[in-house]
C-alpha cells in the first residue's frame, strides 16, 4: 500500500459503510438532520439497493460528525475523502468505481468497506492508484485485514493520491491480475476468520489450513469446508498425493477414508 506521511488535512466527505454497519445509517439520520448526504447506488445499476446502500456525506455540514469518525472510526465506518471536487463531479466518480469486470464477469467493487478497501489500494501501484482516486487528494479508513480484525490490531490506513498523469477511469473498469489476487485473498482470509468465530480455533491455523487445502485441490467451498472440518479433526495426519478420485470431493473422501481408519498408505 502507498502511505504517505504528509499533513492530513480534515476531511471533507465521509463515504459511509451503511451496508457494514446499519446502525450507523440510523443515527445519521436521526442525529445529524443537518448533513447533507446522497445515496451511492441512486441512479446506477444498483439503485433497488439504494436505500440499504453506502451513503456520501458532506463533513463541512456536520463538523461533529467528522470528530465522531475521527474519534470512533469502528462506528463510523467507510472512507474518509479529502477533495475539491464538487458534490456532483465526487459521486460520479465514486459511482463509476462501483460496477467492475473480471475477465467475462461483472461485480460490484465494495471499496467503501473498510476490509475490502483495505486489500484493493494495497493492490494499486502509483499509476493504478492516481486513476482509483481520480478527484480524490486524501483518502483514511479505519480497518485492516481479516488477520487484523482477528487479532484485535485493525488501525487507520491513510493514502494520498500520487497525483501522475493518467488515464481517466474507465466505466467497468477492468481489474488488474494483482486486484483480483487480493481481493481473493479478502475472501478467503473473511472465510477463515467465519471458521474461526464458529469454532474458536485461532485465526493463523485457520488461515493455514485454508492454503494447504487450496494446495491439495480443495478450491470448491463446499469441499473446502469439508477439508477444513477434517483437518480440525486430524490436525497431525499428513495428507499424502495423488489421492484418488475423480472430484475433489471422491479425493476429499479418500483421504477421510485414510485418516479415520488410520491406515498406512499403500
């Protein structure tokens, strides 16, 4: 991820994780009837979503709510902007980076929340993040990865746009291999850190034996899970390969067959 240790100036608008956190949704509009804010998804693709979608808010019309995010960005969540840029010219920007492709498929990009911003700017390199931004000068959050969020050390992240001459950003912009890679990993990390709630097994050996089923062939989630409850139960057996089978889950299903009659391999 690109940081920069330059003055931070104070924010200007606040992209608000409703999605992530619908309380504060609530309290926007019951405590801050001053602030003028418009919804993300009005007017795009995803506008039958809009009423439970992210919201942009103009701090300058509510200074406390930008000493609230300041102070308790768990609370607050989403991206806090720095940029000249007008209400109008902002959104449609923040509105193009919504709607992604992926090779042949398209996806909604979830950038405003904290985890998922986390992964995909640390993705950009300078050229990628100055079209990301495109009127954004500053952007902070406050969040982490899932291994963060796991381990109780999530943290303000804070970027500055390098500011280099670029191509604006295209509608449906393409991801790059890198942005697919780690927002993947988000993914996968996010299913890890589900086992770990769900058992109470530490996040890392989660995380490890997520990769280590991957590494075996176990990329369906279906079987992946399976795998994952197995290792659980077996945390010292040694997979042994090629496992036969067909299917992942035929060699799923061989190597429970092994572990639980713990039989030597032939």
């Amino acid at each position: 991820m690109i940081v920069t240790c330059t003055p931070e100036a104070p924010p200007q608008w606040l992209l608000l994780d409703v999605p992530g956190m619908p309380q504060a949704g609530v309290t926007l509009r019951q405590m801050f009837v001053q602030a003028r804010w418009s919804g993300l998804f009005e007017g795009t693709e995803w506008h039958a979503l809009h009423e439970q979608g992210p919201v942009l808010v103009d701090l300058r019309t509510c200074p406390a709510l930008a000493d609230l995010c300041i102070v308790d960005g768990q609370r607050w969540p989403g991206l806090l902007m720095v940029s000249e840029a007008s209400a109008s010219s902002l959104l449609a920007h923040l509105r193009r980076m919504l709607t992604v492709t992926l090779g042949l498929h398209r996806a909604l990009l979830s950038y405003y929340n904290p985890i998922t911003a986390s992964y995909f700017f640390d993705a950009c390199d300078a050229a990628e993040l100055s079209r990301w931004l495109g009127p954004i000068h500053q952007l902070r959050w406050f969040g982490g990865s899932w291994g963060d969020r796991a381990m109780g050390c999530e943290g303000w992240q804070r970027l500055s746009n390098p500011g280099l001459a670029v191509r604006p950003l295209a509608v449906e912009e393409s991801l790059s291999v890198g942005q697919q890679g780690k927002l993947q990993t988000c993914l996968l990390e996010q299913h890890a850190w589900r086992w770990s709630r769900s058992t109470g097994a530490d996040f890392s050996r989660l995380w490890a034996h997520v990769q280590e089923g991957l590494a075996l062939g176990f990329s369906e989630r279906p079987v992946l899970d399976g795998w994952i409850c197995l290792r659980l139960q077996y945390p010292d057996a040694v997979p042994v390969q090629p496992l036969p089978g067909r299917t992942q889950q035929e060699r799923l299903d061989s190597l429970r067959h092994l572990w639980q009659n713990d039989q030597p391999w032939p």
